[in-house]
C-alpha cells in the first residue's frame, strides 16, 4: 500500500527548486494577503464604529446643547415676564398713592372723597333703620293684635309702626341732603322731633310688657328702638361732622378755581 501511494505523491512533488521557492511564496502572498484583507476589514469595521461613535456623541452634545439653550431662553422669558409683572405691579400701587394723596391733597378730591364715604355711611344706617323698623313693626302688631290674623289691627299694626319711624327716616335724609349740599342748619328741632319719636316707638315696643309685669319680654321688645335710637344719634353726629368737613373742602376747592382762573388770566 505504501509502494502504490507513493507515485501520488511524487506527481504533487515540485519540478524543481525554483518551483518549490515560488509554491512557498504564492502561499506565503496568499496568507498575507488575507490577512491584509482581513485587517483592512476590521479597521474598516473599527473606523465605521469609531464613526458612528462620534456621531451619537455629537449628536447627544448638539442636544444636550439646544436644551440648555432652550431652558435658558424660557428662563430669560420667564424672568422678564416677572420683572415685567413686577414692574407693572409697583407703577399700579404708585398710581393708586398718586390717586390717593390727590384726594387727600386735592380739595376737589376732598369733597369727592367726603361726599362718597358720606354716601356710604348714610346707606348703612338706612339698612340698619330699615332692619329696625321691620322687626319693631312686627313686635307691634304681635303686642296689639291679640286674636292674630283675625284681629283688625293684625295689620293696621304696621301702620303703627310706620306713623313712628317713617319721619325718623324723613329727618335723616333731610340731614343727608344738607350735609351733601353743604348746607348748614340748626339740627336742634330734628333732634327734639327724633327723640320724641324714639321714644314713642320704645313705648309701644316696652310699655305693654312692662305693665304686665314681664321684665325679659319689656328688654327684647326694646332693644330694637333702643338700637335705632343709637344709629339715628350716630347718624346725626357723622352727619354733622361730615357736613364741616365737606364745607372746609369745598372752600378750598373754590380758592384752588379762583387761583387757576387768576393763573389763566395772566398767562394769556
């Protein structure tokens, strides 16, 4: 068996040694030459990866970047719309001081700024009268009209009460009146005519009670018109007190005319 193989191998046997030189060699350019091919492809592989790399890098930086830039800008934004507010804010409150000290200062704002507080004052009171006045009236007619609704004067009770507060309410708007128009008057008769009419209007409250011996029913029927009396008597004083100082502002208001006028005049 070895004898018959051995011709098969001859016949693969070089020619020669120059044949044997340049087999060696062909295989030794073969072998580097893939081994060339293979590194050029994996440098090609690493430089394509390498690529990429950079390219998720400088894309992560260009967003990180356009980020920044856009918080900054909101930021910016919203800091100049807060001093903007605030801005506005402070020019809002120096406005109302300016408008504040004008009527303080100003003796038009003056009589402007009196006849509006006035103005309040009187409907506080009136509501507060008109409270009364429901509630006595009802205190009345459950003190005359004894049967209830069958009663005649179940009611002509409110009448009653109405002949007593109504003028009550006719001598505070005649006082809110002179005191609106600056108008002084002798609030003597009105306070004599009040007064007797508070009083008549505690006495249909209180003195029913009071006769029949009931102390507590004669304190909850009269705390009503005693209430009243206290807010016609503060209304009296406010008004009075109100109309000098209206007066006082509308004389300094006329001087301030008076002087402008005399301005105007030289100046033409």
């Amino acid at each position: 068996m070895t004898i018959m193989s051995q011709p098969s191998l001859l016949a693969d046997a070089p020619a020669s040694i120059a044949d044997l030189v340049k087999r060696i060699n062909d295989d030794a350019d073969a072998k580097t030459s893939a081994r060339l091919s293979q590194a050029a492809a994996n440098l090609a592989d690493r430089r394509i990866t390498l690529a990429e790399e950079l390219c998720a890098r400088e894309l992560s930086i260009a967003t990180a970047t356009a980020k920044t830039a856009a918080k900054a800008a909101k930021d910016a934004s919203k800091t100049k719309a807060q001093i903007a507010h605030a801005d506005a804010d402070v020019q809002r409150w120096q406005a109302k001081a300016v408008a504040d000290e004008k009527r303080i200062t100003n003796p038009h704002g003056k009589v402007a700024l009196t006849k509006k507080i006035s103005a309040r004052i009187d409907y506080a009171l009136y509501g507060m009268v008109a409270v009364g006045i429901g509630i006595s009236a009802l205190n009345i007619q459950r003190t005359v009209a004894t049967d209830g609704a069958a009663d005649p004067l179940a009611w002509l009770a409110f009448g009653m009460e109405a002949m007593v507060s109504v003028p009550i309410v006719v001598t505070m708007v005649v006082a809110s009146l002179g005191m609106r128009l600056g108008r002084s008057f002798n609030r003597k008769p009105f306070a004599i005519i009040e007064g007797l009419l508070l009083v008549a209007a505690v006495a249909l409250n209180v003195l029913p009670h009071a006769l029949a011996g009931d102390l507590l029913a004669s304190v909850q029927f009269g705390s009503v018109p005693a209430l009243m009396a206290v807010s016609v008597a503060l209304h009296g004083f406010v008004s009075a007190l109100l109309s000098t100082w209206t007066r006082e502002a509308a004389v300094e208001a006329s001087r301030e005319r008076e002087i402008t006028k005399l301005a105007e005049a030289y100046a033409a």
